[in-house]
C-alpha cells in the first residue's frame, strides 16, 4: 500500500468538497488505487494548518470552509498555524483566480514544483498567466501539472484532448465552457425572460455571482479556451489574443428571433488553426438544431473537438458546481499516479 501526502492552498468551496470527497472514498481509493492519500497541509490566508499524521478530515469537515473553518479546527487540535511547510507529494491549488497577477498560485505552484511536488490547480490564473513558464519549469524538475478542473470543472475537456486524441490532429475546438452564462441564455429561451431578468434569478438560484462580470462578459470562456490551445495547441497566447464578446447584449428580441428559425444562442469558445497560427475568440452565436452543442441546456457546458484523422469529437454534461471541479482535481490527481 502507498502513501502520497497531499497539500491544499486555498480553502474555499472547491477544497471543502475536494476534502469532503477524499473522506468520502478514502475506502474505495485504497481499494482500487492501493494508495493511501493522506492531507498533511492547508494554506489559508492567516498561514498553515499543518499535521504530519494526517489532518482529521471527518473532524475538519465539521467546520465551514475558509479562514474561520481552518482557525476553528487548529484551535480544536491545538496546532499553530505556520508558515507554508512544502513537504508533500501533490499540492492541490485552490486559491481564489486573480486574472491580474496570477498571484498567489503562480508562486504556490513555483515552491511546490522546486520541492519536487506535482500539481493539480483548480485556480485559473496561474495558468492563464503563465502556463508555458510553468509546464516547461515542471518539466526541468521531472514533475506534472494537472489542471483539467480550470478547463470547465467535471467536463473532461482536456483529459479528451490530451488522452483520447492523442496522435490526432486537432484542427479546431468549439466549446460551451461558462455553465452561469449558458444558464441564462437557456433562461431567456424557455421562459421569455430579458437579459436581466434571467441573470436575477441565476443569482437568486446562486448559480451567478453577486459580482458575474468574468462569466457574462466571457472571460471565463476565454480563459478556458486559452488553456485548452496553450495545452493542446501548444501555443504560447495570452487573454490579449483572444476576441472576447460577452452576453449582456444579447436581448429578448435577439432570442426571439432564433427561436423563429428553431435556432438558440450560446456563447461558443472557438479556436481555430489556419496554418501556423490558431484564432480564439469568444462570443454569443445562433446555432441550429443540428448542431451538437444546440442541446446544451441549463448549467451544462460542451465541447467539439475537429480532427483530421477521428472526425469530430462531442462531450456534453459536467457539474458546473464547486462539487463538480473538485471531483476533477480528484481525478487529476488518481491520473498523476
């Protein structure tokens, strides 16, 4: 039986469930995986809680997620919380996406990787910033980044890329990616609601942020597809490459319109190669009953992907919630084993 100690930095939804998930199954993944994952560290904003042992995920989950749930478990175990201690095998990065900086992942994911760790982010922006810097330094120390939780949570995007089309050429990929902004363009076509009435209500539902700028403005589409071509593609673009349209301006004439013609909007991610170089864009299409991705409701997202040797590949579905992108940081990291 092995053992792989694991580290969290950032304690939001996403690590609750991801710790909630290992507690879970920690039976199952001894038993299919013969490994024991053992969480030894959490970085929160007011420092680490640290247990060499093993923290106590059934206790752990008792308090809520965050810097109150972390000091509320130290002060039950009597533990310090400390500096950033790198001793594990896996750093599982969950820190808040900060598009600006990329900060602080991009230097959580530096230490991890010189202490011969591997990675698995959840966290966009690191990667969005400087996924080639990062990759080619996991590379120089032998070690792996596994980010398909920051490329549409449960929607494994590039495990198909990566795994299922290896050998393949991929001459394009079009994706629905933003499950909050799919929503309410779903909302505004089933229940005849304006732009602003369907976003009230996904914030209402709690599916749309108080603040939900990044995903109906398309920027989380296009950071999801930016990754997808720096990973797949293998190109070196940034979010200035990117043609980015977002959905605020899509009215209720605009979708009343497509639904005349038995057509529906979605907001598509698309790269596209020509040649030497590939084009990204993101922005709200009418597409056809024909079309793959046309079936996409709700809070699902979907991808295609265009080969020259497979033809056309389609996966639609994926949890949008926290539960559903810690589900693939569990994936990403049974994968790295």
């Amino acid at each position: 039986m092995k053992t792989k100690e694991i580290m969290i930095t950032g304690y939001g939804r996403v690590a609750k469930e991801f710790i909630t998930l290992l507690d879970e199954k920690k039976a199952e993944l001894k038993r299919k995986y013969h490994t024991e994952y053992k969480l030894v560290g959490i970085v929160g904003s007011i420092g680490m809680v640290y247990e060499k042992d093993g923290i106590k995920l059934n206790l752990l989950r008792n308090f809520p997620y965050g810097s109150k749930g972390l000091s509320q478990y130290a002060n039950s175990r009597k533990l310090p919380l400390q500096n950033p201690t790198w001793e594990a095998d896996v750093l599982v990065e969950c820190t808040p996406t900060n598009l600006e900086t990329g900060e602080p992942a991009i230097s959580f994911i530096k230490e991890a990787l010189h202490h011969s760790m591997d990675v698995v982010s959840v966290s966009k922006g690191a990667l969005v910033r400087s996924l080639p810097e990062l990759l080619q330094l996991a590379k120089k120390q032998n070690r792996q980044i596994k980010y398909s939780g920051a490329t549409a949570a449960a929607l494994p995007t590039l495990d198909i890329g990566e795994y299922s089309l290896a050998g393949s050429e991929i001459v394009s990929m079009e994706g629905i990616l933003n499950g909050t902004s799919n929503y309410i363009l779903t909302s505004m076509s089933e229940n005849n609601l304006t732009f602003e009435q369907a976003l009230q209500q996904a914030q209402e539902k709690g599916i749309a942020e108080k603040n939900p700028s990044l995903d109906i403005e398309g920027l989380d589409s296009a950071c999801k597809i930016l990754l997808l071509a720096n990973g797949l593609l293998q190109t070196q673009y940034t979010l200035k490459d990117i043609s980015i349209t977002g959905i605020q301006n899509v009215t209720k004439t605009d979708i009343k319109k497509a639904k005349m013609n038995g057509c529906e909007w979605k907001l598509l991610a698309t790269a596209k190669v020509n040649k030497e170089e590939v084009f990204l864009e993101v922005k709200p299409q009418v597409i056809h009953p024909d079309h793959p991705l046309y079936h996409v409701r709700g809070t699902n997202k979907g991808i295609m992907f265009y080969t020259e040797e497979m033809g056309t590949i389609c996966a639609i579905g994926g949890a949008s919630h926290p539960r559903g992108a810690a589900a693939a940081a569990l994936k990403d990291m049974l994968n790295l084993h």
